[in-house]
C-alpha cells in the first residue's frame, strides 16, 4: 500500500468512526462475552461454533479495534489505517447482507458487534 496523505487518513478515520459504533467499553464487554467467542471465521476458515474452535477473525480484529482506539491521531501508523481500512470494507459489505426477520440474536448481528458494529445500534 501506497503512503497515504493527509487527506486521504482523515477520510479512513472519519469512515472508520462511522462503522465502529461501539464505544470501547462496550466492545470490550461483548467480547468477553460466550456469544461473541462462538460466532465466525478461523484465518483457516473454519467456522467458529464454540471457543473451543479457537478464535474468530472478527474476535481478533475486536481487540485490535480497542488497540487503535486507544491511540491518539499522531499515534496511528499505516498498519493501523489498513486495519481501518478492512474493518470499514467488513462492515459495509455484511451490512448488504442482512437477513430476514428479527437479527436480535443473530450470528449475523453477533459477528459485526466483534468487528465493532452493532447494527441494532440507532
């Protein structure tokens, strides 16, 4: 990846502000919880149903959104814009794929809430 500039960090911060709509301390608390650990994909891309199965892409991915969230501006280097960069494409493609009826408890809802975004959330 190219070096980004100015604007172009601006934009993935303000897009990235806008798809992680959990606050930290609550993304924190949902992934210490059972659900969130029994939701997704390995990188080997099994599906994870239970902890044993270890832990999820989106579960990996939640403690590296609190790591970035934890940063100031002046603090952020360009792995962690990529990691921006993925969370901001994840959500906007698996909001497209939202399913029928009600998601309350739904993988689907479970699996963007570790990557950041409660789609519940108004």
């Amino acid at each position: 990846m190219s070096e980004l500039n100015e604007a172009q960090k601006k934009a993935i911060r303000s897009d990235f502000k806008a798809a992680v709509n959990m606050p930290p301390s609550r993304l924190r608390r949902w992934l210490q919880a059972a659900d969130s650990k029994r939701v997704g994909m390995t990188k080997g891309g099994r599906k994870v149903e239970s902890s044993r199965d270890g832990k999820s892409v989106g579960h990996q991915m939640g403690e590296r959104i609190l790591q970035i969230k934890g940063k100031r501006v002046a603090q952020l280097e360009a792995d962690d814009y990529q990691a921006m960069r993925k969370v901001i494409g994840y959500v906007h493609r698996h909001l497209k794929q939202r399913p029928d009826g009600d998601v309350k408890d739904s993988r689907w809802r479970q699996s963007l809430m570790n990557w950041g975004h409660d789609p519940l959330k108004g």
